[in-house]
C-alpha cells in the first residue's frame, strides 16, 4: 500500500546519509534506547515475544505493508548492511501504513520514530553476537523487556538531541 504517511517517511529515508559519522554518537545511542523502550511497550500491548527488532504492524494487521518498490529504491540507497537495517526500514514503513489504515491503534508513542531519527543522525547500527547492539563506537546491552520498560522517556526535539552531543 502507499499511504501519506508512508510516502513521507520514505522521502525520509530517502534523505539519510547511511553510511553515517561519529560525531553524534551520544543523541544516537539515547534514540536507540528510546526505541527499544518504545519497542517493548507495544511487545507488551500485543504480548509479543519477539524485541526489540520486529514488524509490530504484521502482528497487528498483516494487510498493512508497504508496496515492494519503495523499499527497493531504499534498498538501493542503504547498500550493504546487515539485513535487520533494511527490515527495520520495511516495519518503520509498514506502521505508517498502518497508522494512516487504522483508527482503533493503541495510544502508544510512536514506535519507529526515535530509530529514524537515530538514521537520520548519521548511520547504522550493528548486532553483535554477544547481545549488543553496536552504535557508532558504542555498545549497549539488549538487556530485556522490563529493563527497556524502566527507562525514563526520551524528549525527541532536536535542540536536546544536539545538547546531548556537545557533552
């Protein structure tokens, strides 16, 4: 399907230097984060097992998929990575459909919106076989649900994120 919202977060995309630099490592790591608490409260709205990195809108509706041809020119874009980059651009994508097909979605914040911005920053992340997930220079356990739960609320406007990196 191609929705608004979709079509809008491709261009974004679209735009991301995904080859990345290091010198927003700390706003990255701290989107990262957000993610994965983001992540693990709609595990647990849909009591799903599978976190951080997964298609939240598959579990919710299956129908609600991006059209193939859109990740392709994204694909074509991001080049070489590990294949959870190019899936976790696909759900991001997959939720904006869904976000603009359904009217009944928990009132749950955004759950891609922090791993788009940590793109757009600057790059990739890499999973590590020892259970980390590697952002620029950084390591941060996965750790597990209830730990991802316990995490204050990141605020995602650009002025705190910049802040963060001239620390």
């Amino acid at each position: 399907m191609r929705t608004a919202s979709a079509l809008a977060l491709a261009k974004r995309f679209e735009r991301v230097d995904w080859v990345g630099s290091f010198d927003r490592t700390r706003s990255r790591v701290a989107l990262m984060r957000e993610f994965m608490r983001r992540s693990a409260l709609w595990a647990r709205e849909m009591r799903c097992d599978e976190w951080p990195f997964f298609d939240i809108a598959g579990h919710i509706n299956p129908e609600a998929r991006i059209e193939a041809d859109i990740v392709k020119v994204i694909a074509d874009k991001i080049g070489l990575q590990q294949p959870v980059i190019l899936e976790t651009v696909e759900w991001a994508l997959n939720f904006a459909v869904l976000s603009d097909i359904s009217t009944d979605l928990a009132d749950l914040p955004s759950p891609f919106e922090p791993l788009v911005q940590m793109y757009e920053r600057g790059g990739t992340f890499n999973l590590d076989g020892a259970g980390h997930i590697e952002v620029d220079t950084a390591a941060i356990p996965k750790g597990g649900i209830e730990q991802a739960l316990e995490r204050v609320p990141l605020d995602l406007d650009e002025e705190g994120l910049n802040a963060l990196d001239e620390e």
